[in-house]
C-alpha cells in the first residue's frame, strides 16, 4: 500500500496557502490561480486551518456575507485533521469519508511539508488497483 510520503514524491510537495486575516477574496483568487480547492492557512509557520470552495460556499455564498470583508479566520475550518509521511492513502481516505474532508495537511516534525486532496487520493488508488490487475492477468496468463 502506497504510503503518503511516496505520494508525495510522486505529486511534489507544492503548497499554496494564505493569512488568517487576508480577505477571503484573496484566498478564492489563489485557489483560481493555482488551480486548487484549498489552501492552508499560515501563521509564521504554524498551521491555523484550512479554507476550501467548500468553506466559501457555505460560508460566504450562503450567508450573504462579503467576500472582501470577511477575513479568512472566520470562514476556515479548524482544527485541522492531518497525516504524517508514513501513513497509508487507505488511512487517508478512510479519513476524508469519515470525516467528510476532502483536503489532508501532510506533517512531518511539526512543519506542513505537502497537502493531499481527495483526487490525489483517488489516482493513486486506481493506480495501484490497475497494477494489481495486470499482475493478476500476467500470473493468469503465465
């Protein structure tokens, strides 16, 4: 089973994230840009939460508030639910369906070092079931 750290090594170890007081105006213009649906939320190198389209629609969209005024701090979800290196995507996943999350932090000694979506998760299910498949076929055939 593929471990959250050869995960990472595969996807790369990009982060994206904003302010807890920035606008959640600017945080939509980061996911937009980076083409993400969430970002971390930082303070001087500490994880705050985690703010997500999903965040914006229920939060924003839905209670009619301003997406210029409203700091992100009242919209992020937190606390944050994260995975080490070591954990399994099973383990993630099983997490993101109970937990009905659909963004994982990775940490590593305290410091965010990568995040996963569940799509992230998904591929490198299929991936692995794909390659279990054709070593079936090739013992099968063999």
């Amino acid at each position: 089973m593929l471990t959250v750290g050869q995960l990472l090594a595969l996807k790369g170890r990009q982060l994206y994230s904003v302010g807890p007081q920035d606008s959640v105006l600017r945080a939509i213009e980061v996911m937009a840009t980076q083409h993400v649906g969430a970002l971390l939320v930082m303070e001087r190198g500490s994880l705050l939460g985690v703010i997500s389209e999903r965040d914006y629609a229920r939060k924003v969209i839905l209670q009619h508030r301003s997406s210029h005024d409203t700091p992100v701090t009242a919209i992020m979800s937190s606390p944050v639910i994260t995975v080490g290196l070591g954990d399994t995507v099973k383990r993630c996943m099983e997490l993101c369906t109970n937990e009905r999350i659909r963004h994982l932090p990775v940490v590593d000694g305290g410091a965010v070092v990568g995040m996963l979506s569940i799509g992230d998760l998904v591929k490198a299910l299929l991936q692995e079931q794909s390659e279990h498949i054709e070593q079936l076929e090739r013992y099968i055939a063999g």
